[in-house]
C-alpha cells in the first residue's frame, strides 16, 4: 500500500517515510506547497492512506482533509493525521471531517504502527476525554519533549512553550488558561519570578497551579517562591519523576492522572 506523507518539515517526511517503509508499505513523501498540488498528487500517487500534519502555512492540515473529503475521488481516503498541536477546536473540527486517526507528536515507532492500523479500519476517530490541559516550560527539549509525551499517553493535553518573554508566555495563558503551570527555575528568557508575579496579579489567572522545579543554581529564593503559593519540586528532575510530581499536585486538585 502506498502512504502519503504530508508535512512541511522534510525531517519529518524523511522520519516518516522510514517507519512507514519498516511497516511493509511504500512511502510517498509530499511538500505541502499548496492545497491544489497536493490533491493532484494523492490522485496520481492512487494512495491508499494519507498521513498529515495540522499546522503547515502554505497548505493549511484542516483546510487540506476539507478538500480531500469534499472529492469524489479522494472523499473515501484513510486519514491519520499526526500532529504536535492538538486543542479543542481542532479535534472538533478533525470530528466533524470525519478523520480516521490522530496521532500526537512525538510517537515511537510502535504506537504509530497502531495509529496507521487503527485509521486503515475505516472508522471514524472519535476524541476521548482531555481532562487537564498541562503547560510546559523548560529550557531543555529533550526532557520538555518526553515530559509532553508522558502527559499524552495519560490522555492529557500537554502544551509546550519554548522559552519566550514573559510578555508572550502571558498571552499565551490567558488565551488557553492551564489547570496547571509546569516551568523550569533554569528558563532565562523569562524569570520565574516575575512571570509567577505577572501571573498572581492578573484576574484572569491568579488561582492556576504552579509548579517549579530546577537547581539552588539558578538562584530562585525558596521563600519567594512559598510567597507566591508555588509547588516546588526537589531532587532529581527527569522527565519520569517531573511526570511523579504533577501527578501529586494535581491529586490534591482532584484532578486524576491515568497509571501508565
């Protein structure tokens, strides 16, 4: 069976194209350069199973799988869709297109197996229960990354900040308010305090959970932070123990992460 890979990131069309290929099917990577250009290619390519990314600028994800469905040649067409950006709106947008799977970014090699089985069935996906949404910000991507990936699997909606101002990590807040804050004491871009201080002040966001985490190093005063009402996390801060402690927070909140 031939897979069309549709993704603006040529890293992830190559990452792709290769499990696909271990998968036993023929891979058909495609630049999405425009919503025209890509239809023309699932015709020609006669695809048997589309994968596609949400968020590409010069061929919008929802905007393609509109299209695909509305052609009488392509309506039929399996879809998975394989995504970093996953919020409300969209998975009800996904629903109502009637995709047939959606897979979170990042994902082994295992479960996207899974995904591709799952979405070949034919059946419509349908979105199950996000019941935190988790914002994360840490200076370091791999642990941000596996961290996000953890929070997933336990059927949450995990929103990861790369370091940014203090300025756009508030309107990022306030526009998608979290059940719970996660940020590294390490994030130079934007002091932990001054954010904690913006975040405290602000009657759109004052009661949101925060818990930090990070290093005597970094110089943030245990005492502040107890000011501010902020969970501080100590010890070791891998992805697995971080996963722990956010557990802990938010079962005080009577909010239940799943046992993975």
């Amino acid at each position: 069976m031939r897979v069309a890979i549709v993704d603006d990131s040529p890293l992830v069309r190559t990452m792709l194209s290769q499990h696909v290929k271990a998968f036993g099917h023929e891979p058909a990577g495609i630049a999405p350069t425009a919503v025209f250009d890509v239809l023309r290619s699932l015709r020609e390519f006669e695809i048997g199973l589309m994968i596609v990314d949400l968020q590409m600028p010069a061929c919008p994800g929802l905007s393609l799988i509109r299209a695909v469905r509305e052609d009488p040649k392509l309506a039929k067409l399996p879809i998975l869709v394989y995504t970093a950006h996953l919020d409300e709106t969209a998975s009800f947008c996904l629903q109502q297109l009637k995709v047939n799977a959606v897979a979170q970014k990042p994902m082994n090699p295992k479960d996207l197996d899974l995904e591709i089985q799952r979405a070949l069935q034919g059946s419509a996906w349908s979105p199950g229960p996000q019941r935190a949404r988790i914002t994360l910000i840490d200076e370091i991507d791999s642990r941000r990354h596996h961290l996000s990936e953890l929070l997933h699997q336990a059927g949450h909606l995990a929103q990861e900040l790369d370091q940014a101002s203090c300025f756009d990590i508030m309107g990022t807040l306030v526009k998608a308010p979290p059940v719970l804050l996660v940020i590294s004491l390490g994030c130079a871009s934007c002091p932990v305090l001054s954010l904690v201080r913006l975040i405290r002040e602000d009657p759109r966001l004052y009661r949101i959970p925060i818990l930090a985490f990070g290093h005597p190093a970094h110089g943030v005063p245990h005492d502040a932070l107890k000011q501010f009402n902020v969970h501080e996390m100590e010890g070791i801060h891998t992805p697995g123990r971080l996963f722990e402690s956010i557990e802990d927070v938010l079962e005080n909140l009577d909010i239940h992460l799943d046992k993975t």
